[in-house]
C-alpha cells in the first residue's frame, strides 16, 4: 500500500527534486436531498398505511379547524421552487444552480502547469509549491488567483485527499515527474461566483467530470465519492 | 395516571394505543410526598377527564342559535372521544372470546360497528389512487422526490409487508456497505498522500485542523431555497405586528 501511486506503477520514495503541484477540488455541496428510491417509498408508505388502519379516525370537521387562519396573520402561501431549475434545462454548466442534488466541482480551462506544448486544457485550480510554510497554503493562494479572495471557501483539513504521479513522457518540456496533491475545500454561502485568470471555468458533477479526464478515470473515481 | 396499554406484536407491523374511559381513573397519588393523599379516593373519576360545557347547558335553552353552535361542538367532541379505528386490533384470545359470544348471541358495540363497516365496504369500490402521506402540497411525491410509477405494487397484508422489509433492507443495506467502502478507499487515498509528501511538508500536513467548521454552511433541504421569500415573510409578520400594536 505504501508508494503505490495509481496512475504510474513506480515505487519510488520521494526525492526533493521532483516538483509538488498543489491543486484545489473546489465543491459546493448539494442544496437538495437526493431522489428516494421507490423500495424504500413503498415500505414506508406501506408501513404508514397499516399503522393507519389501527389509529382512531377523528371527524373531518375537527381535523379541518387547524386551516382556518387566525386575524392578523399574513396570508403567503408557501409554493415550493421547483427541483429541477432552469439550469437544468439548458445544461448551463457555468451557473451553480445546475445539479441541485449532487456535488459540483470547479474545472478550469487554460494554459496548465504540465500541459503538453501550452494548449489550454481543463484542469483544478492549481499551483506549483514554492517554499512556502505549507501546502494547504499553497493550495488556498491557488484558489485565491482564481476567486479573487477566500471569504466562501472552507478547506477540510490540513492534509491533501490524494495525490497523482504524473510522468511525462513524449514532451521535451518537463524531465522531473510531477507530484499532484489534492486538497478538498468546500464552497460556503453565496449562489454567483466570479472566477476570473482563465479563459473558461466550468462547475461539474462527477460523472461529467470523468469525461474530461478519460485516463485518469479510476483514481478520480475513488477520490470523490458522488 | 393515564396507563398506555402495550399490545404485544403479533402479526401486525405496529403497535396501537387504545385510550378506553376506564383508564383515566387515578389509581394512585401522583405527588411524592403525604400532601393530599386524603383528598384521593380509589376509583374517582379525575376532574379533567370530563369535558364540560357550561355554556350549552346554560344558554340552550334561551338563545337558539348559540345553543346549536354549542351543541355542535358538543356532538364534535363526542364524536372525537368515540371515534375508533377502521381495523380493530384484536389478540387472540379475545378473538376467541368474540366469536364464543357471537355464538351465545351477544354482539359488543364495536363487533356491531365493524360488521356495518364491513358490509359498506362490500358496497362500495375502494379508492384505488395510493394514499398521500403528508400535507397535500409538500408529499414526496409531488416534490418530484419518488417516481410514483416505479413503486412496486402490494397490497396491505402481512407477507406483503415481509417481503417489502426484505427488499428494503437489502437496498439500504447495500447502499451503506457501498459508503463505507467508499469512506475507507477515501482515508486510504488520504494516508498514501500524506506519505508521498516531503518531509517538510508531511509534519504540517499530519497537524489536525481543530478550527471549528463554518457555521454558515448550507444544510441540504427538500426544496431549493426561494430568493427574496425570507425578507417577504419577516416584512409581512413586522406588518401585521405593527397593527396589533395600534389596536
């Protein structure tokens, strides 16, 4: 179990020349609770029904004296927002209200740290550790560059959630293999967000999100769990 | 002391409570101490157990139309305090008892009314749609939370109710053992991380992090929150007290 990386299958014990890259998986947490299955629904409506049959069945009349509405009390009826939000219909995969029942996470488009030959490509937040106290803070300057200021995020914990060995094959540009480390961190308390020092940002559910990383699929699969 | 009677589980998924007149006579003194024990005699009727009002016995017979209002509510408390349940929970014992009376030719009241009962649902159809649990607005269904189509079908009987149980633990069951893997390849992931950091690094990364969490974060609801209902509601409730003020 010990330094067995998942995507190259090489043991090494780390050496002090290899470059750490701190990279953030931003979330916002679902604002819905996820669909009931209908086995679970069934035996509770079950178990509801027959409890039902031994309960007393008052009159109609006194069961009806709670609706009436008193004087003075403010008469707004409460029409729940729908589930499924407009977001939704048009897959706008730039706003936060999309998949209300599940996590989304923040992708990046532009020139990577590791990118072959300088294409924009989509990646986490990301940045290369430079002497600085610790890699949790490395990660937050990264959010930072992106966000612009750290007053909605929470990060979960000092230690990263994972890491990637990345070796660089074909390119010219990086000789040293490259240390990925994840650091989770939540988005807290606001629906708009500005992202700005990247051409194209994207909030993601998981499945779309191994679709833009094929070959990294399995890892990204244990990493997050919804 | 009101004595809730336990009935014993039998077949039945649920156990009933039965609140019959007989139970609201104290038996016993509820204070711990000797004061009062005097004024309690065994076998009184408690003075709360008996809803009494004044007002129809006094008005009735000079103002008619209080008098009905008043007899109404009567004839509703009396109906609440009657009403009873449209499946009798029986044991066996007094199942054999009913139908040894049955044979002598004695029916009791609430025998009488189930056999009325029984012989209207004969006559009537049963409601087919499935029964809404909850306010009618905000059930699960409606909220788009269940597909109602895929609810397998059953009916209320007992080897119905095993096998939904069964299925239900076995969906539940697999769902948790499903988190739980995910949880420890989560810590797993987690530990070979911190062990592929420098050493520099992995001291400050092995620190746990004992600030509290953020109090502000959203807890997930059944419904999205709405924009701009919280002001209405706390601008309609300053509203409506600003106007009791003036009365």
């Amino acid at each position: 179990m010990l330094g067995r990386s998942l995507t190259a299958a090489r043991g090494f014990c780390t050496s002090n020349s290899d470059k750490i890259v701190a990279s953030v998986l931003f979330e916002r947490l679902p604002v819905v609770i996820p669909k009931i299955d209908p086995v679970v629904y069934a035996f509770q409506e079950f178990s509801f029904r027959w409890g039902q049959q031994f309960r007393r069945q008052y009159p109609d009349e006194f069961l009806k004296k709670s609706d009436a509405r008193g004087k003075g009390d403010y008469q707004i009826d409460y029409v729940p927002a729908p589930r499924v939000t407009e977001a939704d219909k048009s897959n706008d995969k730039r706003s936060l209200q999309r998949a209300l029942d599940r996590r989304l996470y923040l992708l990046l488009c532009s020139k990577a740290y590791g990118a072959p030959n300088g294409k924009p490509v989509w990646h986490f937040p990301e940045k290369v550790y430079e002497s600085e106290e610790t890699l949790r803070k490395c990660a937050e300057s990264a959010l930072q560059s992106v966000l612009g200021d750290l007053s909605h995020t929470y990060f979960v914990g000092n230690a990263p959630m994972g890491h990637m060995v990345i070796q660089p094959t074909e390119n010219a540009h990086d000789l040293q293999p490259l240390k990925r480390f994840f650091f989770k961190s939540q988005l807290i308390a606001t629906n708009k967000f500005k992202i700005e020092k990247c051409d194209d940002f994207v909030w993601v559910t998981k499945d779309e999100l191994l679709e833009y990383f094929p070959e990294q699929a399995d890892f990204l699969n244990k990493m997050i769990i919804s | 002391m009101m004595r809730i009677i336990d009935f014993k589980r039998l077949k039945s998924l649920s156990s009933s409570v039965d609140f019959s007149p007989h139970q609201l006579i104290q038996r016993c003194s509820v204070s711990g101490t000797s004061k009062g024990k005097a004024k309690v005699k065994g076998g009184q009727t408690l003075k709360r157990s008996k809803v009494s009002t004044k007002k129809g016995k006094t008005t009735e017979p000079t103002e008619k139309p209080k008098g009905r209002r008043t007899s109404e509510y009567e004839k509703m408390v009396r109906d609440c305090l009657d009403a009873s349940a449209p499946v009798r929970h029986l044991k066996p014992k007094e199942i054999a008892r009913e139908a040894e009376r049955e044979k002598m030719g004695l029916i009791s009241k609430e025998r009488a009314k189930e056999i009325e009962m029984m012989k209207k649902k004969k006559s009537e159809s049963e409601s087919g749609s499935p029964a809404i649990m909850g306010t009618p607005g905000l059930d699960l269904i409606t909220l788009g939370l269940v597909d109602a189509e895929k609810i397998p079908k059953y009916e209320l009987t007992v080897e119905d109710g095993r096998r939904l149980a069964k299925e239900y633990s076995r969906v539940l069951m697999r769902k948790h053992r499903a988190r739980q893997a995910a949880e420890s390849t989560l810590l797993r992931l987690k530990k070979e991380a911190i062990e592929a950091l420098p050493e520099n690094l992995k001291g400050a990364a092995l620190v746990p992090d004992l600030t509290p969490f953020p109090v502000n974060r959203f807890m997930a609801t059944l419904t999205p929150p709405i924009e701009g209902h919280f002001e209405k509601i706390n601008e309609a409730a300053r509203k409506s007290s600003v106007k009791e003020k003036l009365r």
